[in-house]
C-alpha cells in the first residue's frame, strides 16, 4: 500500500512540474476580447452535436500545444503564442484529465 501511495505522489509531484513548465495562465479579459475572430479556435469545441465553451485560457508550449491539437483540444496559434482553451474549471490543472493522459500520470 505504501509503494502505491509513494508511486501516486511521484506522478502528481512529475504532472505538476510539466504543467508548470509547460503552461501559463492567459488573462482572457485581456488577450481574447482584443482578438476574437483570429482566436477563434480555441474558444470551445463541438462535441456530440453540443457547443462546449472553453472556461478558461492558457499559453501553452509548442509542444504541449501539438498534444492538445492531437487530443482534440481548443487550440490555436497566435503570432507566436500558442493558446490553449481549456473546457474545464474550478479544479487544479494536475486533475485536468487531458494533462493527465499527455503527461502519462
């Protein structure tokens, strides 16, 4: 049991490390009013016939943006920025189930 919880504590405390590195919090009151028709794209998804608003903005890495892109995420380029529309909030970015899948935790 103790290798088990030891083992969970590892892949969050290396999950939290990758967001950190790999992601920035984006003021979408700033940023996206500003820009709305170029950033389009990550402003939310269709999913089963349903419109899914992204809740929350976030400038990503290269290569975190080509991971998002290949789970079907809210993402676009932006000049040199890459946006991450993320569908979810109010819970700690190491609980986004994405992350999770790309980070292997």
């Amino acid at each position: 049991m103790t290798i088990e919880i030891l083992r969970d504590y590892l892949i969050e405390d290396r999950i939290g490390k990758e967001i950190k590195a790999n992601i920035t919090c984006l003021m979408n009151n700033i940023l996206i009013p500003l820009y709305s028709c170029e950033l389009i794209e990550c402003t939310g998804i269709i999913e089963d016939d349903e419109f899914k608003p992204a809740m929350e903005y976030y400038l990503v890495s290269e290569w975190l943006f080509l991971q998002l892109k290949h789970h079907n995420q809210p993402v676009t380029q932006f000049n040199n920025l890459y946006i991450w529309g993320r569908l979810g909030t109010g819970y700690s970015l190491k609980n986004e189930t994405v992350l999770t899948e790309i980070f292997g935790g």
